[in-house]
C-alpha cells in the first residue's frame, strides 16, 4: 500500500509530524508492509470474480494488525460502555446485556490514535468527530490518524467501503468543532 492522499483535519498534520514524527514513520512501514502481507495471501484472502481479483476488506484489516504487530508497542485500546438505566421511562425496563458494550481503537501508542478502516462503515466521519473525542476526554489519546482507502482503492475491493474522498468532504461540510482534536487522514492506494 501506499499513501496517495492526505487531509489535515483541524491541524492534525502539523501536530502529528510535529509531535509524533517518529510514530509517524512507523505508520507508514505498518502502511508500506500491508502489500506483502497481500501478495503472501493472495490465494486464501482475495475474493475471485470472473476476470478480476478483488481485494478483500477482511483481510486489508488482518495485514494492518499484523504490520503493526511487527513494529511494536502499538495496542488496541476497549474501553467499557455502561449504559444508565436511570433513563428509563415508565414501564420500560432495559435487557440485560450479557456481553455489555464497549468502544474501541485499533491502534495506541503514546498518546497517538489510529483507526484502519476496511469493513463496512457507512459512516467513518463518527470516528473522528466522536471516537476519538470519547478516547481524548478519556485520556487515551491527544491525536489520531485515520487510514481509509481513496475511491479507486475500493473499487478493487470485494464489498462497499467509506472512501477519502466522501469522508473529507463529510468533515469539511461538518467544520471543526472547539471539542475535536488534531487528526490526521491518510488515503491509501494499492501498490
């Protein structure tokens, strides 16, 4: 993989090269690493149509996990939601849920935030606009960057993806707000 685009959303990429310039270099090996990750499991993981191999998303989100594996000391962050059931209302009882629920970030390491995005999202926008507010006011985080393909990109894919393109013009037409913090979006091409 490579990276073809870039966006800086409310300043993030002065703030990440600026204080993360080495996690930064690490992001782009995790990013360069994805293509051979691809080509060692081209038979097993890509999805065959006639005439063309499409890229599956399932597997892109393996070869991220793995890149970053290799590089070290990056981790998934869960943090527990609890619901109040104080919100009831009249006879309402909420169920009980068995599993409970919970909020998560792909990648961590001091302080920087990463979400890879190659599932099914139809709405990534909440990841910066949200997530990663939830993961600042938590302490988890300062910055973030987000890794999603360019529209090119998904349409060797074997399902629907959010792309770059949608998503900066989501954040653009949203503006910045005083709660968000610096987040930097890369756009991903193959090869």
């Amino acid at each position: 993989m490579r990276i073809a685009r870039i966006y800086s959303f409310n300043r993030g990429l002065g703030v990440v090269e600026a204080q993360y310039p080495r996690l930064l270099g690490e992001l782009e090996a995790a990013i360069a690493s994805v293509d051979e990750e691809q080509h060692k499991s081209k038979k097993s993981e890509e999805i065959k149509i006639p005439g063309r191999i499409l890229y599956s998303p399932t597997s892109l989100n393996r070869a991220f996990r793995a890149g970053f594996a290799r590089i070290g000391g990056w981790s998934a962050i869960r943090v527990k939601a609890e619901y109040s059931v104080e919100l009831q209302r009249g006879e309402y009882e909420a169920a009980v849920m068995n599993k409970g629920a919970f909020r998560e970030m792909d990648f961590v390491k001091n302080k920087l935030g990463v979400e890879a995005h190659f599932g099914k999202h139809s709405f990534v926008v909440y990841s910066v606009c949200t997530k990663m507010t939830i993961f600042h006011n938590l302490g988890h985080i300062d910055a973030g960057v987000e890794i999603v393909p360019v529209k090119a990109f998904v349409q060797q894919m074997s399902t629907g993806v959010s792309y770059f393109e949608q998503f900066v013009w989501d954040l653009e037409a949203r503006g910045v707000s005083d709660i968000d913090i610096p987040v930097l979006i890369l756009g991903i091409a193959a090869g």
